[in-house]
C-alpha cells in the first residue's frame, strides 16, 4: 500500500517519501562518499590529467537526478541475496582504497555500492533503468599509472611518427629521434599532455554521454559513433602537433610554447568533438537512405 500510495503523488511529494524511508541508507553513503570527495578535490582532481574529475562527477549526480522519478515510482521488489552480494566486497574495497591511499579501489568500491544499494531499494528493475548512468561512474576511476605511462609512451610515439612523416611528405625540415623532432633550427618535444590520451579519456566520455543522450533508434549508428571516438581524437591530436611544429618553424619557438600551446588543447578538443558531431549528421542521412529504400 505504502507502494502504491508513494507512486500516485507528484514528483517533489515523492521524492520526499522516498528519502524519508531511505535516511539510513543515504546517510551512509553519504558518510562514505563525502571524505572521499574531499579527498579527491584536494588532490587528483587538482591536476592537469584529473581536471575532468568534477565535471564527470557531476554528470554521474545529473544522470541520477534525471532518473530518480521512475526508479521512485518503481514497484518494490528487492533482491536482498544479491544485494548483499554486492554490497559487502564493495564495503571491503572501499575499506582497503581508503585506507591504502589506493584510489582505484576506494572509487571503484561505489559502483557496486551503488547497484546493491538500488537492488535493496527497488530491485533488478532499478538497474536497468540506471544501467547508463552506473556505467558512466567509471570514467571517476583514475586508471593505474603503469597503464597510463604504458598507453601515453605508445601515442606519443604513434603521433610523433605521423606529424613527421606528414610534414616531411609536404617539404618541410623535419627529423624525429624517438619523440624529439627537429624542425629547422628548432628541436620539439612531444610530452606526455600531448600524446592525446587525457584527450581521448574525455572525449570517449563525453561521446558517451552524447549517444545516450541522443539516443538513435539504430544500434549500428550509436555504435559506429562510440567507436570513431578514439581515432577522432587522434587524428585531432596529429593536427594539434603538427600545428605546433608549424607555428614554431615560421614564428620561432616563443610563439610555438605561448599561447598557441595551450590554445592548441582547447581547440583539439573542439575539432574532435565538432568532428563527431558531422559524423553523427552523416551517418543520420545514411541510415535515413536505407530506411527510404525499405
């Protein structure tokens, strides 16, 4: 009856139910969630390579919010085995993270929280209408710094090789040794920002978040789209590099390290996302093609 009575109100009266008879638990996450929060502010997300952190962590709080209206006027239906399933590793994990300092596991250890929590509140059926947004709470996690120097050294080299053989191709001085080039009278160095991985981090999140958002009837079409995400943002990135080889040879390398350089960033991420965008548009018309041939 409770059930019943809490799905026949508005929205707001609803709400106010649901965090009536879930203080507890919402007390509880937020007793977890709060240090490490605080945690992370002072810390990664401080950083060059984390500064996407609290952009996402407010996409995952939106992503909820949108949400909670149908998980609330959900049916009641929880699966305490499976729930308890989750919730006590994730308890230990978190445990083990903040304790050890090891971020992975303190942030990671909320994702299945986060699932045992609506599997005690609403059941299976709350998963899968959250099923994006528990997803999304992965891009918190900040990978393993062997992985990240791993992957960074392999694009670095990937894009110095190509910005190289590309000018070179076109007539212009260059040489590359590893991931130094020379360019005329000026030697570069393809550092790890540059290696286009932060990049492709974001840009895969924020794909994501598109072709949720957009959601298109063909599942060939949002697939096809979160696959271009990665090569997007590299091809991008060789024309960040390059660019910066180019301003440097023909302004000197003041104007190459200046501005340019960190405007350079920016607007690689803005030509790969406008890039997926007219991807999009393309593959709109040729999935609208194929329907009219139908």
């Amino acid at each position: 009856m409770a059930n019943m009575h809490l799905a026949n109100q508005n929205g707001q009266f609803n709400l106010a139910v649901f965090f009536q008879q879930n203080l507890l638990i919402l007390f509880g996450v937020l007793a977890l969630a709060i240090p490490t929060i605080m945690t992370l502010a002072s810390g990664i997300w401080q950083s060059d390579d984390q500064a996407h952190g609290p952009i996402i962590f407010g996409i995952v709080i939106w992503l909820f919010w949108q949400l909670k209206d149908q998980i609330i006027q959900l049916e009641t239906k929880p699966s305490l085995a499976a729930a308890y399933v989750l919730i006590i590793p994730a308890l230990l994990l978190y445990v083990l993270g903040r304790s050890q300092a090891i971020l992975m596991f303190e942030i990671g250890a909320f994702i299945p929280l986060v699932c045992g929590l609506l599997l005690i509140s609403k059941g299976w059926r709350a998963i899968t209408i959250a099923w994006f947004a528990i997803i999304f709470m992965l891009f918190l996690i900040p990978l393993p710094g062997s992985v990240v120097d791993a992957l960074t050294g392999a694009l670095k080299g990937q894009v110095s090789h190509i910005a190289e053989v590309l000018l070179y191709a076109v007539g212009y001085p260059v040489a590359r040794s590893g991931v130094m080039i020379t360019v005329g009278q000026y030697q570069l160095l393809v550092a790890d920002a540059c290696s286009g991985m932060h990049s492709m981090f974001s840009l895969l999140a924020v794909g994501s978040l598109y072709v949720y958002i957009t959601d298109h009837s063909s599942k060939l079409r949002n697939a096809l789209l979160i696959l271009a995400i990665i090569p997007i943002a590299f091809a991008a990135n060789i024309i960040r590099v390059m660019t910066l080889i180019l301003v440097t040879y023909h302004f000197g390398d003041a104007a190459g390290q200046g501005f340019v350089h960190d405007f350079a960033g920016i607007a690689l991420f803005a030509i790969a996302l406008l890039s997926m965008f007219a991807l999009d548009k393309v593959l709109g018309l040729m999935f609208r093609e194929k329907k009219a041939r139908k």
